[in-house]
C-alpha cells in the first residue's frame, strides 16, 4: 500500500512541476491540463460501461431463457440477442457521457481562440450525440415493453437501470433543441454567451451519471447472481473477487465524477471571465482530478 501512494505521490508532484511551468504561459495552457484531466475520467466511464453492458445482456439473456419461448421472435429483442455492439440501455448512458465530453471540448475551444466554424462543428457533435441518446433511450423503453409484454419480470430486472436512463433522457430532451437553436445564432459572441448558459444542463447530465452508479452496480451484481432477479444473496463464489474489482472501478468513477463537477465549475468560470485566478482554480482542480486518475491507474496494476 505504501508503494502505491509512493508512486501516487511522484506523479503528483511531477505534475506539479508541469503546472508551475503552465503559469509562464498564456491562459489557454490552463485549459490543456484541464482537458486531459478530463479525458482521464471519461476513460474511466468507458471502462465501467464495457462492463456494464457485458452485465446487461448477461441479464437479459438469463431472463429470456426463463421467461420466453425459445420459438419466438421479438424485434424489439435484437440488440440483446447479439453478442456484440452495446446493449441499449448501457448504450444511452455512453451517449450521455460523451455528450458531455463534447461539450468539454467545446469549452476548451471556446478558451483557445479557436474559430467559429470549429466551435460550431463541435456543437453539432454534441446536438447530434444528443438526439442518439433520446433515440436509444426510446429504444430501451420500446425493449422493456415487449419484454413486458412477454414477461414482467423482465421489466422487473432492469427497471433500476432504466430508472437511470429515464432521468438522463430528460435532459437530453431538453437540451437538444437548446442547441439546434445555438446553431442559428449569427453573431459568435451571442453563440458563445448561450453555448456557456447551457452548462448547468450539461452539469445535471454528469450529476444524473453519479446517481445511476447504484443502478449500474445492482445490473452487475445481478449478471454475478445464480438468478437473473437475484440482489447478490446468491453471489457465485467464483466471481466473487470479480465483484469487487468491479466495485473498486465504480468507486474510481465515481470519485473523478465528484472532481470533474468542481473542475468542470471551474473550466466554466474561466470561460465565462478569462483572468489568471479564474485561471489558476482551473489548474488547481484539474491537478486534483489528474492525481485521482492516476490512483485509479495505479490500482488497477496493482
């Protein structure tokens, strides 16, 4: 253990260093640290929905063998019955969280200068990105009521999931036209005011991701569980270490969740008013989101 904060501290203060040498530099440079900060976290999402996905169809597989007539065909079924690609709830979710993302870049462009026809095509990302998560999330809701249909308890298995999913497609839905009509705007100062006005929906998208942690962990301790409606009485020994490992990564988000609001807080307020102290939380809380990635990676070698 000792070894681990070791190394934790060593890039910690490596990154420091980087950081001091920042301070030299025009504000945008604050910016680049927060931008690769950030990154660090959405990996860390990513990984956690591999996961999830792999547990969400786990699930759904187990409960079609219990609940449906292996001669029948449900096409509103078809992303569960391949192995491959996301399931579609855990598909939703990805596309809250680089919706997201997106609109991180385009805070980062926003900072640097970059042009309106740049910043633009990024914004497009994000209303495109948006559209696809209302859509999948209309495609889980369509799955669970030809499930239903077919069995309740289907419905029952993953309801916590799509509970999470149902509170992210309601921002979605809101944001959506939020930025079409920003891709009308004419003048770039105009386009830019509105683009920073949207973030406090942006923030709740994040906030909504935190929440569904629990569902998400239920959805695996589930795939673990000799049932597909068990609630981890029933854990298979041998996936026990599994769990935890799993448990321990969730944790890992979860933590970078936390910090990446308050960097995110702080990227917005440097957008909004571009001076050195803005600046330097900038810097102060990416650093803070950086040293909690770097614990994350240093664990998983472990």
């Amino acid at each position: 253990m000792a070894s681990i904060w070791g190394n934790v501290a060593r890039c910690v203060a490596a990154w420091l260093c980087l950081s001091s040498l920042a301070s030299c530099t025009p504000g945008f440079t604050e910016f680049g640290f927060y931008d690769q900060a950030f990154d660090a976290q959405h990996a860390q999402g990513e990984r956690v929905l591999d996961r999830l996905s792999t547990a969400e169809r786990t699930v759904m597989q187990r409960a079609f063998s219990e609940k449906l007539d292996i001669r029948e065909f449900h096409p509103d079924l078809a992303r569960y019955y391949l192995e491959t690609g996301d399931a579609p709830a855990t598909a939703s979710l990805r596309s809250s969280l680089r919706a997201v993302r997106d609109y991180n870049k385009v805070l980062l462009g926003l900072a640097n200068g970059e042009g309106a026809n740049l910043v633009r095509a990024r914004v497009t990302e994000i209303a495109t990105t948006l559209d696809s998560t209302g859509t999948l999330i209309r495609d889980s809701s369509a799955t669970l009521a030809a499930t239903g249909a077919a069995g309740s308890n289907l419905v029952e298995a993953m309801k916590d999931l799509c509970a999470a999913c149902g509170a992210a497609m309601t921002i979605a839905r809101q944001l959506s036209p939020a930025f079409d009509e920003i891709l009308k705007l004419q003048t770039y100062a105009e386009f830019r005011s509105r683009l920073i006005a949207q973030y406090p929906h942006m923030r709740a998208l994040l906030v909504r991701l935190r929440e569904g942690s629990q569902d998400i962990y239920r959805i695996v301790v589930r795939a673990n569980s000799g049932t597909s409606l068990a609630t981890g009485i029933g854990i298979n020994p041998a996936a026990r270490d599994d769990l935890l490992q799993f448990r321990r990564e969730l944790a890992a988000w979860v933590v970078m969740l936390d910090q990446t609001l308050l960097a995110m807080d702080a990227a917005v307020q440097a957008a909004r008013s571009p001076t050195q102290l803005s600046a330097t939380a900038l810097l102060s809380q990416s650093i803070k989101l950086r040293e909690a990635a770097i614990t994350a990676e240093i664990a998983r070698s472990q």
